[in-house]
C-alpha cells in the first residue's frame, strides 16, 4: 500500500513538475530559416522584406513587389556536438532536410501606390540537436541516488533501493549505490514550428508601405534521452544485494533509463510593421511581432530497466502522462536599414526581445504557474539581436553574391559571451531570366551550451554546438 500511494503521487507530480522555463525559451528562442536571400545576408531583412520571406521580418516590404510571385525553399540541416563529460569527449552529428518554404505573393492593379497580398507556408524553427556523453564518475553520486532522494519509485520497482522503517512507520527508501559508475547516454531533439501566414501591405503615401500578417502556427517537438549507469569496475560484486530481502539483486552490473517527452504544438501570432524608402539609396523599416499564443499538448513517458548477475529488473508498464498547458512569448520590436549605392546593398537589423515577459499562462494550477514565472523573471533577461548583411549584383551577369552575420546573445543572466550564439552566412543569386531566380544560401552557427544529468552540478556536460544549414530557394515572377 505504500508503494502504491508514492507511486500515485509520483505519477500525479510528474507532469506538475516537469516543466520550467526552458519551455517557454524553446519556443521564444529565434529560428534561423527564412528563404536563402534573406538567410544569405544573414536575415538583416526588415529595411527590404521585398520577397515572401518578408513575411517573416516586415510585412510592409511586401509593398515593393510589384509582380505575382511564387517562391519555394528546401533545406538541409546537420548539426553536431562535441561534448565533455568528466574530461572525456564524444563528438555526434544528426542532420535532416525538409521544405521550409512555400508561397505566393499578390499584386493587384491600383492607380496610384501599391496594394500587395501573401499567403503561404514557413517553417521557421528546427528543434534538431543532439548530444552524446560518455565518462566514468568517481564521485559518489549517481542518478539512481538522485531517484531515491526524490522518493522515486522508479529504483524501487528496479531492485535499486529498499524500504526502511522507524518502527511500524515507513522512513523513506535507501540504496546501497554509492556512486563510482560509468555514465553514458544520447539526447536527440526533433521537429520544427511552422506557420500558415497570410499578409498584406499597403503603399499609403509616395514611398511609405505599411503592412500586416497573421500567422496560425503549428509544431511538434520530441526529445528522447537514453541513459546508463554500469558498473564497470565492478564495485558491486556478487557478495551485495541491494535490496537485504532480495537475492536477485546481488551482482548489480547497470542501469538503464529512457524518458521521452513529445509536444504537439498549436498557436498563433500577428505581425505590423512600415517601411519608408527616404530615397534611392536608403530603406527604414520597423516591425512589432505580437505575442505568440502557444497550446502544448503534452506526453511524457519514463522506461527503466536494471541489470544484475542473475536477473533484470523492468517498470511493466512504463510510466506514461499527458497534460495541456499554454505559454504566451514576448513581444518583440524590429529595426533595420539598408544602404543601396549603385549594384551593392548593405543593411542591418536589430531586434528586441525581453524573455522575462514569458509566461505560463493555463493548464498548470495557479501557483505552479507563479512559482514558473517567477523563475523566469529571476533567470532570465532582455537582449537585443544583431543581424547585418550584404549583397552584391555583379553588372550584366544575373548574379547576386551575399555575405551576413547574425549575434543572438544568451537569455540568461550573467552568462559568458561563449554561451552567445553566432551565425555567418554566405549566399548566391542566379537570374536566369526575367521570370526565373534560383539563390543558394549557407549559414554556419556555433555556441556552447551545458547540461546535467541530474541534481546540479553532480554529472554536467559541457557542450560545443556547431551547426550547418544549406538553403535553395526558387523564385517564379509572373
């Protein structure tokens, strides 16, 4: 009866407890796809926005437009990680490809001015990561430890702990694990945010445009870690059972655990922004992205298995939850400028977020949702965004070459500028002809990160993220 109240509460704190901030940065944290010239020039596109990625930065350049237009985009993404885990290193790549592109934009006839719509498809976030960690702990600590400090039931149901009392009453469960492991694991992150937009830009007066977007977005979003302890300086031999009153459980050799969280994600958000030509040579434009309304539909799922001399150990069946909760993102404000001076283009971007204005907003009980939001307050900070581009027209050629550099600094307070993340970009453009444009774009990011497997600071890895996309965009005027 005991075990089966804890494992009650346990199932019942799980999805309670499971989220925290890093959720609410998952989804506010920039993505890096847009169509190949914007990327090309390192997304420093709010002062120009004149294809249908403008969509994505500053509706209003839709107003330069003055053809129907299709466009399409695949990429390619790979991204590895070199990671440190008690001074051993693993190094692990995983790369995917997808079309994060499709649309058409509008023109219609007017007298004077412009009147231009969009409609179409972005996907404008990849979740793909992953790590792999191998390194002995020598420490006394372990993650089986750390279930039975938290009342786990998991270690129990594996032979790992035991129960003890102070008389007739339960005293909590105790292990005879005492560290000195091997530990070992991999962490994959999949899916994508993407969006159904539909925009519109107006030229209300001689060279300054005004547009809008709305955009319905949806997601899905999977982390899958699998993780062992193993005993392999055999620490533990035949001669200890760690639970007294069962003999299976001499010889421990490892421990195995795998916890799978998937999101399916809904929401939607809304965009304004203006664009003012002051002449031939310069473009202004400003942009306020709304707040992202996001609906997660959540499941978690925990699998474990134990492993000794003469027997094993497995939760039959695993643990399983789901739950459904809202988080609402910040708002966010857009400035950028380009420089024409004859076939070269130079423009730049600098885009304001406050991640302390993230919020749980339903779904998690009013002071479970306080106790989140105030974490995000004290951990978190406002930044500001810096992207700057170029583009070059080779004269008599239909060839356009581009350079840019994004700098998204860390949304933690206080944290080194390692932890910031840096993007350079490169680009070409061919014009095959007056109709048909095919571009060609190239980022390369790369920042640290860290990570603990449990408790804090007991088993951290230390990462190095080098990541690589590779973008085509084709573009159809008519």
């Amino acid at each position: 009866m005991k075990k089966l109240i804890v494992l009650i509460l346990v199932l019942a704190s799980v999805s309670i407890n499971a989220q925290n901030y890093n959720d609410a940065l998952r989804l506010t944290e920039h993505g890096i796809l847009s169509g190949a010239r914007a990327l090309g020039m390192g997304n420093a596109y709010t002062a120009l926005s004149n294809d249908f990625s403008g969509i994505a930065f500053n509706p209003a350049g839709l107003g330069l437009i003055k053809k129907l237009q299709l466009d399409a985009s695949l990429n390619y993404n790979n991204q590895s990680t070199s990671t440190e885990l008690f001074k051993n290193i693993t190094t692990y790549d995983n790369g995917n490809t997808g079309f994060n592109q499709f649309g058409f934009v509008f023109p219609f006839p007017t007298y004077q001015g412009s009147l231009v719509f969009a409609l179409g498809y972005n996907r404008y976030k990849d979740f793909n990561r992953v790590i792999k960690f191998d390194g002995y702990n020598s420490a006394n600590n372990s993650m089986i430890q750390d279930m039975v400090s938290y009342n786990d039931d998991i270690a129990y149901e594996l032979g790992l702990s035991y129960p003890t009392y102070n008389g007739a009453d339960y005293a909590g469960d105790e292990t005879r694990i005492n560290g000195k492991l091997n530990q070992s694991g991999t962490i994959l992150q999949e899916g994508d945010i993407s969006a159904w937009s539909f925009a519109g830009a107006i030229e209300v007066q001689k060279n300054l445009f005004i547009g809008g977007s709305l955009n319905i977005i949806s997601g899905e979003y999977t982390k899958n870690r699998e993780y062992n302890e193993i005993d392999t300086k055999d620490n533990y031999g035949n001669d200890l059972a760690l639970d007294p009153e069962d003999e299976f459980t001499r010889g421990f050799e490892s421990f195995y655990y795998n916890d799978i969280l998937t999101w399916d994600l809904s929401g939607y958000d809304a965009q304004l922004g203006i664009l003012y030509k002051a002449n031939d040579l310069v473009n202004l434009g400003a942009s306020i992205k709304f707040p992202r309304n996001y609906t997660i539909k959540e499941v978690y799922r925990e699998d474990a298995e134990s492993f000794f001399t003469n027997a094993n150990y497995y939760l039959d069946p695993p643990y399983e939850t789901a739950i459904q909760y809202e988080i609402t993102t910040p708002f966010e404000f857009y400035l950028g400028a380009a420089i024409h001076y004859q076939d070269l283009t130079l423009s730049g971007d600098a885009k304001i977020i406050d991640y302390t204005q993230m919020e749980f907003t339903d779904g998690l009980g009013e002071r479970a949702m306080k106790d989140k939001n105030l974490d995000i307050k004290d951990l978190l900070q406002s930044v500001t965004n810096f992207n700057l581009g170029m583009e070059y027209k080779i004269p008599y050629t239909g060839i356009a070459l581009r350079g840019g550099f994004m700098y998204y600094p860390s949304a933690f307070k206080g944290d080194q500028s390692d932890f910031d993340k840096k993007y350079v970009t490169a680009g070409i453009g061919f014009a095959t002809d007056k109709n048909l444009s095919i571009n060609i774009a190239y980022a390369h990011g790369w920042w640290n990160d860290f990570g603990d497997n449990y408790g804090s600071n007991l088993s951290r890895t230390f990462q190095e993220v080098s990541v690589n996309n590779l973008m085509f965009t084709v573009s159809f005027k008519f």
